[in-house]
C-alpha cells in the first residue's frame, strides 16, 4: 500500500510568515518609538540635563542655608554683628552711630 505525503498548505505557510513578519515590524517600531526607544532616549537624556541643573540650583540653595546655619555657631559668633542685626530687626540705633537709610533691595542676610 503506498502512502502519499501531503504537500503542505500555502495559506498556512503564508500564515506563519505574515505572522512573523508582524511581530519584527512590531519589534522595530517598538525601538524606534516605543517608552524606551530612541526618540524617549533623546528626551530622557533632556530630561537628565534639566534635573541635574536644578539638582545644582538646589546644593547651591542649601550651601547658602548651612553658611547662614554656621554664622550662629557659638565659636565663630561674632558680638558686633549679633548686635547689628538684633537692633536691624528691632528698628532701633544706638546713640553714638551714624545711621545712613539705603533703599531697600529685598536681599536678607
């Protein structure tokens, strides 16, 4: 008894390739422009850029504050200006200084 092969369907093969070649145009758009793709990896990197500049805006803010912190150190305190600026907040002079009004610029020690 002979036996015959069957010749392999053209619609499944034809199947199977579209399928694959779907899944690697996927693959591609998905490197191009997908959440970890080459135009997200630009804005990433734009985005690290911004952050590490704030990221400096926000030591230097806080080197000024632990400057300021440090002038009230009890070692380093000075007696003069401790004076100055207690009588600066309380608007008052004493009777042997010489008192010279400036506009006020908004900066605070």
């Amino acid at each position: 008894m002979p036996t015959r092969l069957k010749k392999p369907s053209i619609v499944k093969q034809l199947g199977i390739t579209v399928l694959l070649v779907s899944f690697q145009a996927y693959l591609g758009y998905s490197a191009i422009s997908g959440q970890y793709g080459i135009e997200s990896r630009n804005q990433m990197h734009a985005d690290i850029i911004g952050l590490k500049a704030h990221s400096a805006r926000l030591q230097a803010e806080m080197d000024s504050y632990t400057h300021r912190i440090s002038l009230f150190d009890s070692e380093n305190l000075d007696p003069d200006i401790l004076t100055e600026r207690a009588l600066a907040l309380l608007s008052m002079v004493n009777t042997n200084d010489r008192v010279v009004m400036l506009p006020d610029t908004g900066n605070k020690l």
